[in-house]
C-alpha cells in the first residue's frame, strides 16, 4: 500500500512535466515534418485537467507554396489520455477552446501542396469532440481574391447546439465584392462535419444553412453543401474538392430557381434598371478548371420577362454541356413577341496550340423575325433605326480549315438605319477555301443593288466579283455619310458598275443632276482586305473624273466641294500615281460660285486652274463680298498629300489688321479700306494635308528691305474655320470695290 501511495504521488508530480514536455516534443515534431516553424512560451499540464498552451506561434517556411501563421494568446487543450496511450479509439482531443487567435493563409505559388498526406490524416484525427474558438480573425488570399472574417466567434458541440457571430465577413475578388455585417447563426458538429444555420447576410439573402463535411480530410478531400434565400428564389449546391496526387478535381453540381432579378440588381449596386426572373437553372462541373478541356461540365437556364433598359424578351433559353473536348450548344433560344432564334452546334477542343487555327465546329442557325427593330434593340441597337421582317436558315461546318455551309436570308419592308429596303435576298455558301456570294440583292422603290463574288479565306484574302447598282435620288443615301440634299428638289441619279479581279476594282459611275451634264468617273484600284491606311494611300491607282458642265444648286451637298451653293462647275481631272505622292493633270474652272457663308472673306467667286504632274497653276481667282472685289493668281504643289501648299497673290495690295494676337483662325474677314499704316501682304499661303485638318495661312509681307529694317516677319496662323472661338478673326483690308463711297472707306481705316 506504501508503495501504491508513493507510486500515485509520483505519478502525480511526473505526470505534468512528461505531458508539457511530451507535447512540447510531439508539436516540434510533427510541425517539423509539414515544413512549419512552431514556438509555444509556456505548456501548463495540470494533473487531471486540460492542458494551456501560453504564446502559440506556427508559421510555415518562406518557399512553401503556402503562407501559413497561426497564432493564438492561449489554447486550452482537453486530451484524451486513454485514446492517446493505448491507442484505443475515441477523439484525442475532447475539447478546444481559445483566446486571441489569428489565421492567415495565402498562396505563394501557383501550384504546390500545403501538407503532406500523413499531416491531412494527423488533423484529421485532431479534432476536438467540442470547440469554442472565442474572437477570432481569419484572412484567406489566392491572387486576387481575398476572404476576410473579423471578430468571429465559433463554438460546436456533439451533444448540443452552438453558436456563430462574425462581425464582418468580406469576400473581394476582381467580379464581385461584398461585406457582411453582425452575422448570428446556430451551429451543429455531428462525425466531422460543422453546420451553420439560420445565417441572415443581408435584405434578400439568408443562408439556411451550410455544411462543411471535414469528414474524409485524410483523403484530401473536403465537401460544402448549402441553401441560400435569394430575391424570392433558391440556390442549392453542393462543392467538393480532392487535390490528391498533385491534381485538384472540383466537383460542382447546383440548381437556382424564381430568382427576381431585379432585386439582384439592386442588391449588387447595378445602376441600370434591371426586370425578370431566373426561372430555373441547373449547372454541373468535374474537373480541374485549369484544365477544362480534360473536365466534363452542363448548363440549362432559363430567364423570363428580361428587361434591361429599353430592351426586352419574353424568354431565354440556354443549354450547352462540355465532355470529351467536346461543346455542344443543345440550344439557344430567344423569343421577344413574335421574334424568334434558335442556335444549336457543337465544337471540338483543340489537343494543342496550333490545332486552334485549324476549328473543328457545326452549327444550324434559324431565325424569325417579325419586328427587327425590337430584335435590334435586344442587341443595343436604336429600335428606331431598324423595323421590317427578316427570316435566315442556314447550316455551317469546318474541319480541318475547310469550311462549308450554306445560309440564306430574306426580308421585306425593311428599315435599315432608317433607309426603306423594300425586299432583300442573300445567298451564301461556305466552301472549303473560300466564301461564295451566291446573290445578293437590294431594292428600294425604283434603286436596285446586285451584287456576286467570292472572297479567299486562305492567306492572300483575294476576292473577286461583280457589282452594280442603279440609284433614283443620292440624297435619300448622302445622309449616312453627313450629307444632305439639293437646295431645291430636283434628284440626282446615279448608276454605278465594277468588276472585281484579285481585290482590284474597275469600272465606272455616272451620277446625272437637272441642268447639268452627266458626271463620269471611271476608275481602277486595289482595295484589299487588311490593308490599312498607310499601306493604301501608297498604292497605285488611276481615277479619270469628267465634269463637262455641273450646276451646284442642284447637287446634293454631300457632292458639292467647299460651301458652294450655287455656280458652274466644269473640267476633267486624271488622278494617277499614289494618294500619298499624287499625279495630277487637267484643268478646273468654276463660273459664277457663291457660297453658303463667307468664312473665307468671300461670298462670291470665279476661278480656273491647271495641273500638270504634282504643280498646279491658277490662272486667276476673282472673290468678291458686298464690299471688295480681289484678283488673285497662284500656285498649287501637291508633291506630298500631307504637306499641300496653296499659294495666292493679289493684284491689288492686301494689308493685315487685326489689332489683336490670334491663336487659331476660325473666319478671315476682307474690308475696303484707304490708306493704312500696316505692312501690305505679298501673297498668302494655306497648308496642309488632303486627309487632316492640320491647315495653316501664312501671310507674307512685301520687300525684304523694309522686313529688315522694321524687323517685320511673316505670320503663320493655325486655321480652325467654322469652329465657334470668340475673337478668333482674321482681318485683311483691300481697296474698296468699284462703287463703294471712299469717304466710308476712309472712315473705316481711321476707326480701325
């Protein structure tokens, strides 16, 4: 009996150091193990009762593929001494609780593991029959996304409820960020998986529950059910994850139903007014997401009464499922009142990066529609521009770059940004290497558009074809490009044929107007799909344009150079060369030109010009206003498209008047004038480019003795005309015109 009491009480003071010590060891160890670092100030081992751990500090090694640190002010540890030294079964942790703990888990590398698969099964054989983690904070990061619980409080039991508060709970990622407040549920801990219920996240959106099933961890493999409450509808799903063997397969499956989508809009901060319903939905994915073409994936939705600004339709449907490198549309279908389209097809998964130029897909295409307009509108274009029937049925298909299919498409009271189309045919047919248009055809009232061809799909784009169209009146199309129609009503006709061979275009256009002579333009250029700006402008073309007598009151305006509103317009242009080195020979002359405003300081004027190769020469240029009257001469240098020299000089002295700094020159004013104290002009030079509005006027002073002496120099001036800039005129003066009283000129030079 003496030595049963000496053994007891032995055991009674051994037994607190060898469990401190023993645990101490067996934490250093089995961190070691897992790469992690763990320092614990102080393991207090009473006698019969739960071990403290004082000043718990782990943190993984600085090239893991994780980030781990988890600390803690105090963790009180009930051991299950029975079940850890004779290895019976039962939790060697009967209960956990602790004080001032904090997680911390973020990726370092893209791939990698955190623990080994003995470390998964020793946390797993780790958990606690009961827990109570008291204010705690947890932040989880991979790249860009972030989770972030503050001040959360988490106690489980296997006999009785427990209990979950959060004071924040956030989620950021680059679609979607939200935050949660002042978050209370219940909690349930029953064979290894926690619940929480009866979670309210905000107006609109509990959480039933959700359940996390750590069950088979020893597995690698974590599982998370949950309901959730959304806007008058549900969502149920299930995920769970296994990363054995260094592969991450994902296990989704879910459903939704009667989700207003106007509250979810409002819900997320969308500004835009949002109305419909999520009817059903039903989604499945297995596999890596990293790697969805070895995944098998599925998804059926259906969407009523959607409203999104001022677009609308009755019903969406959608289904499309992923197996095999296989995606199969099974159907698009939208019905908006009696507009209908189904899209069904299925497309093959390249096995490698070149594959991807060389598309395996087939798809069919069926479309009704009674209101383009409201179908347009679907899409985000203007209702307004769009109305008419329109039906298109067709079939394509591609393996191994060759291309085939068939589409045709038909409509009738067409509008098309507001142009009336009365009917429209197109026949396309999709062959192994090339795009054959079939027909093409447009008509509107008495104007006819017919077009045939077929464009090369291999490397060149070489296409080829024909054109021709037939137009009543241009001002009923001059619109689209920012044109308008004649000052009277009389129409301009118009009649236009091309050929096309290896993407060069020739043939000709005649566009005839009431007292006028029909205007010819004949033309051969390339234009060739690809090709930018800067390579088109430097190849070579021939235009001859034949305008033997044009009246410009009866062109449309998006015809008619300059502002001219009215006059004679006649000559014979041959354009040759480039449009960036131009080769130009012919002459212009215009008759009796007035002009809509005087923005150039003149409201009437007559001219002729000549041009040989890349010089022209005006022969005389007589402007007029109410006032004056100027004979101008010049010439033109046209060597460079964007460097364009118009040089005039005056018969009649010019002088500069302007009594004040000018920036840019929005309008140039002429006045009479008598005699002045200011440097009269010899000559005035516009440059600039054909293609940019960089344009300036230089004006030149007379004698280079007098520049000398009063250290006058020649001043150049931006242009900007017809742009509202207050003060920005430009004032010359000339002798006053035959007629004119000299005494008022006179009076207007002393005012000036």
């Amino acid at each position: 009996m003496l030595l049963s009491v000496l053994a007891l009480l032995f055991a009674i003071w051994f037994t607190p150091s060898a469990i401190s010590n023993g645990l101490r060891l067996w934490i250093w160890w089995r961190a070691r193990q897992q790469g992690l670092t763990v320092k614990i100030d102080k393991i207090d081992a009473p006698f019969l009762r739960p071990v403290v751990l004082r000043g718990f500090h782990m943190i993984s090694a600085h090239d893991a593929p994780f980030h781990i640190e988890v600390s803690a002010v105090q963790a009180t540890v009930g051991l299950n001494l029975k079940a850890i030294v004779l290895h019976m079964s039962g939790r060697a942790i009967r209960t956990l609780s602790t004080e001032g703990l904090r997680l911390e888990i973020h990726r370092n590398k893209p791939a990698g593991i955190s623990l080994t698969e003995s470390g998964w099964a020793t946390l797993q054989k780790l958990f606690p029959g009961n827990l109570d983690l008291g204010r705690f904070d947890l932040r989880v990061e991979d790249g860009p996304a972030v989770i972030l619980l503050r001040t959360v409080s988490l106690s489980a039991s296997e006999i009785e409820a427990g209990h979950f508060s959060a004071d924040e709970v956030t989620i950021a990622s680059p679609w979607f960020r939200q935050t949660f407040l002042h978050l209370r549920g219940a909690t349930k801990w029953e064979d290894n998986r926690l619940t929480l219920a009866g979670l309210s996240l905000t107006r609109g959106l509990d959480l039933p529950s959700v359940t996390t099933d750590l069950s088979h961890l020893d597995k690698q493999n974590v599982r998370v059910d949950f309901d959730v409450e959304v806007f008058g509808g549900k969502i149920r799903a299930s995920i769970s994850n296994e990363w054995r063997s260094h592969v991450s397969n994902w296990n989704l499956m879910g459903s939704a139903a009667d989700i207003s989508l106007a509250q979810t809009a409002e819900a997320i901060g969308f500004t835009d007014r949002v109305g419909g319903l999520l009817h059903a939905c039903n989604f499945t994915f297995r596999g890596d997401p990293r790697d969805v073409t070895h995944a098998t994936a599925s998804l059926w939705t259906e969407v009523t009464g959607l409203s999104w600004r001022d677009r609308a339709a009755e019903v969406i449907m959608l289904g499309a499922a992923l197996y095999n490198r296989q995606v199969e549309l099974e159907q698009l279908y939208v019905k908006q009142r009696k507009n209908q389209l189904t899209l069904r097809g299925e497309a093959s998964f390249p096995t490698n990066s070149s594959d991807w130029l060389k598309p395996d897909f087939r798809g069919d295409i069926s479309a009704s529609i009674s209101n383009l307009g409201d179908f347009a509108g679907l899409f985000g274009a203007n209702p307004g521009d769009f109305a008419g029937e329109i039906a298109i049925e067709g079939t394509m298909n591609a393996r191994e770059r060759k291309i085939g299919g068939h589409l045709t498409a038909t409509g009738g009271s067409l509008s098309i940004f507001k142009k009336q189309i009365d009917t429209f045919t197109a026949k396309l047919n999709l062959k192994a290497s090339a795009l054959e248009i079939e027909q093409l055809d447009l008509r509107r009232k008495q104007d006819s558009l017919h077009a045939e061809g077929k464009l090369d799909i291999g490397r060149a784009h070489n296409y080829s074809g024909s054109l021709s169209a037939d137009i009543s009146n241009l001002s009923d199309y001059l619109s689209i490009f920012g044109g308008t129609g004649p000052a009277n009503s009389s129409p301009a006709s118009a009649h236009i044929q091309f050929t096309i061979d290896s993407a060069v275009w020739d043939g000709f256009a005649t566009v005839t107007t009431p007292n006028s002579r029909p205007i010819f333009l004949e033309a051969t250029l390339p234009l060739r799909i690809g090709e930018d700006w800067n390579e088109f402008s430097m190849t070579p073309l021939n235009i001859i344009l034949d305008f033997p007598t044009v009246s410009l009151g009866n062109m449309p305006r998006g015809l008619v150079p300059g502002n001219f509103r009215d006059g004679i317009l006649r000559g014979t242009i041959r354009f040759s060369g480039t449009l960036q080195r131009p080769n130009i020979e012919g002459a212009v002359e215009l008759l009796n030109g007035k002009m809509e405003n005087a923005l150039l300081g003149f409201t009437e004027m007559s001219g002729r010009a000549r041009f040989e190769g890349n010089h022209g020469l005006i022969d005389f240029l007589d402007a007029s206003n109410e006032n004056v009257n100027v004979s101008l001469n010049g010439g033109i240098d046209v060597g460079d498209a964007d460097d364009v020299a118009i040089t005039l000089a005056g018969i009649l002295p010019i002088s500069e008047l302007t009594p004040y700094p000018v920036g840019c020159v929005g309008q140039i004013m002429i006045s009479p004038v008598g005699t002045v104290l200011a440097p009269v002009i010899d000559r005035v030079e516009f440059r600039g480019g054909f293609f940019n509005r960089n344009w300036t006027i230089t004006l030149q002073p007379i004698g280079r003795e007098l520049i000398a002496s009063t250290n006058i120099a020649k001043q150049m001036f931006p242009l900007c005309l017809g742009t509202p800039f207050d003060g920005q005129v430009l004032m010359l003066g000339t002798p006053a015109r035959s007629g004119f009283p000299a005494a008022h000129a006179r009076k207007r030079a002393k005012r000036r």
